[in-house]
C-alpha cells in the first residue's frame, strides 16, 4: 500500500491524481500531518509526501529502523514539479516510485543513488535476496576497482560494468574462453588483473555460506523444494522437515523459489503456510504427469493416496534439475508416523530472452517496459542503425552485438544462442517486433529451454494512422509488397482480397530502387473497386525528426515519391478526407451521401 500526505489544497489535488491513477494501491492519510506521517510509516510499504524534504526528514528520523524494512518515501514539491527519492531508494523502491509518480504528475523525477546516477544496477534491485557488504562491493564498482564475479550457480544477470570480472575458477556457463574476462586479462593496453586475489568479491550461490568481508552474496532462486504431506500435517513439521534437509545439504533458504506438490494438495494447510512463511509459492502438477517422472524412492502409500508413486521427488524434477536432496521424512517426538516428506533439486537458470519492440522512432513513443527490458539486458542484438537510436538506455557493460541490413535471421539465432547460454537478452526491432520484424524468426529458432517474454511496439501503421488522422477506425489490414521472402503471387491474391472485402490497407515496404513496380500494381488492384478519389495518407519517417506526409487519392498517387522509409494508406470505399484529415468511419452510414 502506498500512503498519500499532503499539508495544502495542491498537496491534496496531488493526492486525488495519484489515487484515481492507482486504484487498489493507495491510501490517503488526513488530520495532522506529523500523526499522518507516523501512522503511513507503519502501516505502508511506500509513502508519497506532497512537503518539503525537510520536514519530512524531521518526520521520519525517529522512525527509521532499517534499510530493508523500512518503507520507501517519495517527496514531491507544492508545485508538483520533481518527485524526489528521499529514503529507501532500492530496498523500499522509492527510486521506481519516483519515476512512476513522474509520469502520473509531469514532474521530474530526482534519484541520488549513486548506481542508479551512473547506470549500473544496484546489487540490491536484481530481484535477488543479497547478503553481505552491498555498500563496499557497490563502491567499488563505481570507483572501477576490480570486483570479481564468482558465478557457482549461472544464472541471468544484468549487464555489469566492465570492472567487474568473471573469476576464471568459477566461469559460467555463457563465458566463451576467448573473451578477455574469461582469461583474467586486461583491456588492450592495461595489466592483468588477480581475479582470486581481488578484495572485492560478487558471489552468486545458493549454498550455505556467509559472506567474508568485501564479498556480497546473491541468492538466486535456483532450488525447488518437492513436498508430500498427510491431511492435516502441522505447518511447524513441514518448516522443520524443509530447513534441517535444507541445512544439512548446505544450501540457503534464501534460494527457495517455490514448494512444489501434486494437485490433491494444493489446498493443503500445512503446505500453505509452511509457502507463506518461506515467502514462496506452491506449484502443484496432475498425479498423472508426477507418476511420469522417474524417481529413486517410490513408493506405494502415494500412489495408493493420489495417484503416483512419489510426490516429493516427482514435483521437485517434474521440470529438470539435479537431486541434491532425495526423498526424506519429517520426525515428530511423539513417535507417530512421518505426516510429510521433502526432496530438494536445482533446477539449472534459464536463460530470457525478450524480444523489444522499439516503436517508429520518437523516444517517447519507445514504451516504459521496453525501456526496462533494454536496462535488464547484458546482451543487446539489433540491426546496427536501431542499436544506435538506444545505445545511451544501455547499462554500462551490456555486450552489443549488430549487424546490418539482410541478417535478421543471423540476429534471431544469435540471439536464442545467447539466451541459452543463460544470459539475459534483449532483441530488438523497430515498431512492434511481432510485425514484420524480429519475433518471428526469434520464436522459431527458440524451444523450451529459455524464458522468451515480448514487449509490444507502436507500429508504423499505427504511427502513421496518428498523423494522417484515423483512418484504421474500421476493419483494416497490412500488407508487405516485399516479395524477397513471399512470392508475389501470394501477395497479388492477398491485396485482392482486401481490394474485394473493401478492407482499408496499409502498405509496408511499398517500394525500393530494385522494386518498383509491386505498388503500381497493388494501386491498379485496389482501383479496380475503389473510387479514384480514395484518400491515400503517405508518410515517410513516421515520428522521426525528418517526418514528413501528405494527403492525396488513388488516382493522384505518384509510386515514384514512395520508398521503403514510407508508409502508404488506403482507404475503403467509406474513408473521408474532412479537414485536412484522413477519416474512415466506425459505421458505414457516409456510403449513402450523407457527409
């Protein structure tokens, strides 16, 4: 819950935007302001003050206990200009809550966090639980001290900067021996650097271990922890039955991502909050797709009681993974039979890819979750002139790998073999990357094995469609008049179809210096059922700064002012040009000459 304070009538106007913006997610505090702010600090994960910092500052001093506990606190002024991060910038994600009430206000958002000023991710926002010294192992990395990365478990991180450095005795998975990091050597022109011997250390690692000094240790969710339970077995057995196998393995609770058990149990109590206090999810799989998976302890009381042999082992390697803990049972002091079993794997990281798509070209039509995806990348693939329109959203330290025009589906493989090497991939295109760019040659070179997330674009359809006005208000269609990989009579038979079902159509690739005369063609097709005085919008560089379009008919359209930067519109037998602007209609009541 986010807590609203404010001390004057714009304070409280302030308020009312936020809370109508975020419905669920907000909770205004009236009366006294000083009682208003002791009582959100206790009661809220965040709090967004509209007063000055200072008297915030006054306010919340004795209340503040933790960085990890404490909530995060916004500061905006009265003019509702700046949005300021004022405490717990990472762990009560008050830099995020800066930037969110930002776009809600118009106001600038002010983040002082060292990490987040320069780029490089903090140590504490990585999704992870981290242990250890953050403040020096994140100072080091900012004054480009060498910090090295012991990867014991690979797992997708985001790109890091470049003094951070993979320790050659745990390389993982992704590292190609013939990069300079896995060598342990220098950038050309420097000296080797002793990665072992390096005081600062990153250690990503779900096993039992405490943190030396200048070390941080991050926990990655890597375990799954299989669990079979009796109706009505206490959650206080579960927990013991989790964290003494857990213990005695060596391996850190703080890397449990779920409990797994099959369907009969989902509602089990026991397991519910045995999850609850552990702070992860149960996942539950069909008695049927368990007695699949091929255990070393089956047994016949499960498969008497649920339908498969093994419900502990099965749930935990239902997905892959490797045992580290077979099947064993709770102890209870009274001597009465186990009421629960637990078997724990690893389950290897999985690499992502998220396949971005970057919108026509203006920043701000670049949306804010394409941005994130760029930020959460350490591999960056793109033709090189989209790379060149993002490169400052990148962290420091992403690799880019671009290449030029005609290699798109090198690009689509280069980036799954990435991701399979457990990175954290970004792919972009331009547009949407699920039309007529990057996605579909990505999605079918992936399998199962990665994590593939897409971020939709605005397309230049759509971008073009603002400018001329609206002319995609009815049923509409787009078409490529590329014929470098459909042949030209599966494209002929398409714009027929639209011409016959009097479909607007939007044109991509319409024409090139080596093709020049599928869009002649395409007109004549069109023509053959629509008026000469069709309006057609032309527009070339959609949203970019040399933008330019204009307004003319079927008949009127010269193909040789058209090239592949353009986009060509043509409308139904029902688009209008009224004032200037392309109109198509929601209803087709204009057709009986009633404009």
């Amino acid at each position: 819950m986010i807590g609203l304070i404010s001390a004057t009538a714009a304070g409280a106007v302030g308020c009312e935007r936020l809370a109508a913006a975020w419905p669920g997610r907000t909770r205004v505090y009236d009366g006294a302001v000083g009682d208003a702010v002791r009582r959100a600090f206790g009661e809220c994960e965040q709090l967004v003050c509209f007063l000055a910092t200072g008297a915030v500052v006054r306010l919340v001093a004795p209340l503040l206990g933790d960085k990890a506990s404490d909530p995060g606190i916004v500061c905006v002024d009265e003019a509702g200009r700046f949005a300021v991060s004022l405490v717990g910038g990472h762990g009560g994600g008050a830099n995020r809550l800066a930037q969110e009430v930002g776009e809600v206000l118009g106001a600038q958002p002010v983040v002082t966090t060292a990490t987040d000023s320069v780029g490089v991710p903090g140590l504490d926002t990585l999704g992870f639980p981290v242990e250890g010294d953050v403040a020096g192992v994140s100072r080091a990395m900012l004054d480009g001290e060498p910090v090295a990365l012991q990867a014991e478990v690979a797992w997708p991180l985001p790109a890091l900067p470049s003094n951070v450095t993979y320790d050659a005795q745990y390389p993982p998975s992704w590292v190609v021996p013939t990069l300079p990091q896995a060598l342990g050597s220098a950038p050309a022109g420097g000296t080797p650097i002793a990665l072992r011997n390096g005081p600062q250390q990153l250690r990503v690692t779900d096993r039992l271990v405490e943190p030396v000094d200048g070390q941080v240790v991050l926990r990655p969710p890597s375990l799954v922890v299989g669990v079979g339970a009796s109706k009505g077995a206490p959650a206080d057995e579960i927990l013991d039955l989790i964290r003494t196998a857990l213990r005695d393995a060596a391996l850190s609770p703080l890397s449990v991502a779920e409990l797994a058990t099959v369907d009969a149990k989902a509602g089990e109590a026991g397991i519910v909050e045995a999850a609850r206090q552990l702070g992860v999810p149960v996942v539950t799989y069909g008695a049927d797709e368990l007695a699949g998976v091929d255990v070393p302890n089956p047994s016949g009381a499960p498969l008497a009681a649920v339908g498969t042999p093994s419900v502990a082992e099965a749930a935990a390697l239902v997905r892959g993974g490797e045992l580290l803990v077979p099947k064993r049972k709770s102890t209870r002091p009274d001597g009465q039979p186990a009421m629960a079993t637990c078997a724990v794997v690893r389950r290897p990281g999985r690499g992502r890819l998220a396949v971005v798509g970057l919108g026509p070209g203006a920043r701000d039509l670049l949306t804010p979750r394409a941005k994130d995806e760029l930020r959460r990348a350490s591999v960056l693939v793109g033709l090189d002139q989209y790379v060149d329109q993002i490169r400052d959203l990148l962290r420091p330290g992403t690799r880019i790998l671009e290449s030029g025009l005609g290699a798109e589906e090198e690009r689509a493989r280069t980036a799954v073999a990435e991701a399979r090497r457990g990175q954290a991939v970004a792919l972009i295109g331009s547009g949407d990357a699920g039309v007529y760019a990057m996605a579909s040659p990505a999605l079918a070179e992936a399998s199962d094995d990665i994590d593939v997330v897409g971020v939709p674009g605005v397309t230049a359809a759509l971008a073009a469609g603002a400018i001329l006005g609206a002319p995609l208000g009815h049923d509409h269609a787009s078409i490529s008049l590329s014929d470098l990989h459909t042949p030209w009579e599966v494209i002929e038979r398409r714009v027929r179809a639209a011409a016959e079902a009097d479909i607007v159509v939007t044109f991509y690739n319409p024409r090139s210096r080596g093709r020049d005369w599928q869009l002649p063609k395409a007109l004549a097709i069109l023509a053959e059922h629509r008026e000469p005085t069709t309006p057609v919008g032309v527009v070339r560089n959609a949203s970019r700064a040399d933008e330019s379009s204009r307004l003319t008919t079927l008949a009127e359209l010269d193909p040789a002012t058209v090239d592949m930067m353009t986009v060509v519109t043509v409308g139904n037998t029902a688009t209008r040009e009224i004032a200037g602007r392309m109109v198509t209609p929601r209803g087709y009541r204009w057709q009986e000459g009633t404009e």
